[in-house]
C-alpha cells in the first residue's frame, strides 16, 4: 500500500483514494461530500465512461430513435436540431440506457448479439476509463492546485480486472498510485440492493463469460427462445447471481488495499470522519 501505516496516512501531504464495490453503498456518497470541499478532486469513472468514451455511441442511439419519427429525422438531416446527453455525476441514466437489456424487441429488449456489443464497448471504455485515473490525479494538482483525490468507479470494476493476475495493468496502475478502498456490505445491504433493483431493474456490465452461462441457463430453466425473454425478467434473475459472483472478487481486490463496512460509512458525516475511517482501516490492516 503507497501508507505504510495509519500515521502515514495522516501525516501525508496527499491522500489518493481509489473506492470500489457494490453500487448503493456510499462511494458516491462519500465522494460527493469530499467534492463539497477545496481539498479533494472527484474523478467519476461512470461519467468518463458516459462522456469520453461512450459519449458518441450514447448520442448516434438517440439519433437512430429520433431518425425513426418523421418530424425529427426531417429536422436532423437538415441539421436544425442538436441531439446529445446530458450525463452528470448524479444521472447516468443515458448510460445505462444505451447498454440496454436482452430479449424481446416488442418489450424493449435487445438481440442478444447487440447486447453483447454494447457490453463490449463499455469494457473497452471502463478500462479506459480507469487507466485514465492517474491522469486526473496529476490535472487535479497542476491545474488546480487540489491536494487529495478521489475516484469513484463503477460496481462493475471486479468484471474489468484480474486481482489474481499481478501483471493487470489495470490493478498494477491503480494500486501503484492510489489507496484501494473496499466497501464491503453485509447480507442485509445485499437483500436490500437486490429488493431495490427489483422494484427498477436497471441495465449493468457483466462479464462476458458470467453473462453468456447466465444467458443460456435462464433461458433453459424458463423453457424460453431469445425472442421470447422478458427483459426485465432476464435481468431481476441475473441480478442477485450477478452479486454473488461479484463478492469474491471485490474480496480479492481489497488484498492490496483496506477494506471498510458500508455500516461505518453510513456514519461519516464529515471529511474528517472519513480521514478516520481509512485510519482505522489501515490499522486494521496492520492487526
């Protein structure tokens, strides 16, 4: 770990957090109070991804959409109209929008093999995205003067990493650099995250090798063709899987890190509170 111990840490001139773990249980949270004050840069991977890297595929899908209503396509080829997202921090909806959700096109669904496209895409654009972090860490400080940083990644990070490879560029670059921060949630956050997406089941990345098993298996245990899937079915029964595949995952990463509860996260109230939390954490590192 760049703190050799919790003095190190806080004694440090410059504190480098790289947080990461399920969605819903504070990264954002915490990095939007950091943000709050002069002292820490907030790098969003998500919105990187949204803007840097899928902001075109994101624009062009709104485009196809808007091509198929006469009044609009007549005003698109005459360039009279401006069509693009309008990502922030705190709505990623066009992200996940674009990535979509398998099965039947009359409920919304994609063909499973433009799924699939997709998903390749965003994990070209997340590792992208993540590689990018140093980069915004030295912005932060030449441009900005902001001593500490932050970067807040997707849930999906475990599914763009090999925390056993120790040639992955991508853990190589984060841990040579940054603090690796996992928030770890218990088996009530878990039941909670998964009542929650079923009440509004979102589109997500999976792993390619996770996604074509989950694929195939629901589909054989419905009895169901690629055409006949329920979209929202298909990913409401792949959530909780997808949850369970991720945890050992996360579990791994945090070897090179520390690791924290989302019960002690949901107490921090202020930049401090946190400064404590990541000393405590590397204490116990230390025990």
């Amino acid at each position: 770990m760049i703190y050799r111990n919790a003095e190190a840490w806080r004694a440090t001139a410059s504190r480098r957090i790289v947080l990461f773990g399920m969605s819903g249980l504070g990264k954002t949270y915490l990095a939007s109070m950091l943000r709050e004050t002069d002292d820490w840069f907030h790098y969003s991977v998500d919105y990187r991804i949204g803007t840097r890297y899928m902001g075109e595929y994101i624009a062009d899908n709104f485009k196809r959409e808007a091509m198929k209503v006469p009044f609009l396509r007549e005003l698109l080829m005459s360039d009279s109209v401006h069509i693009s997202s309008n990502i922030t921090f705190d709505n990623l909806a066009p992200l996940s929008t674009y990535l979509g959700k398998p099965g039947s096109p009359s409920r919304g669904g994609l063909p499973f093999e433009d799924y699939c496209r997709r998903q390749n895409q965003h994990r070209r654009a997340e590792i992208a995205s993540l590689l990018d972090t140093r980069h915004f860490l030295d912005r932060a400080q030449d441009i900005y003067g902001t001593p500490h940083f932050i970067c807040d990644t997707g849930g999906s990070i475990c599914e763009v990493v090999d925390p056993d490879d120790p040639q992955d560029p991508v853990m190589n670059a984060l841990t040579r650099d940054f603090l690796m921060v996992w928030i770890k949630g218990s088996d009530a956050h878990t039941a909670e995250l998964v009542r929650r997406f079923d009440r509004a089941p979102k589109p997500m990345y999976y792993q390619p090798q996770f996604l074509e098993k989950a694929w195939i298996a629901y589909r054989v245990e419905k009895g169901l063709e690629e055409e006949q899937v329920n979209p929202d079915d298909f990913i409401r029964w792949t959530y909780a899987r997808a949850l369970a595949h991720r945890q050992p995952r996360y579990e791994a990463m945090a070897r090179g890190g520390v690791t924290i509860l989302a019960e002690e996260v949901a107490q921090i109230r202020t930049p401090d509170d946190f400064q404590d939390l990541i000393a405590t954490a590397i204490s116990r590192k230390d025990a």
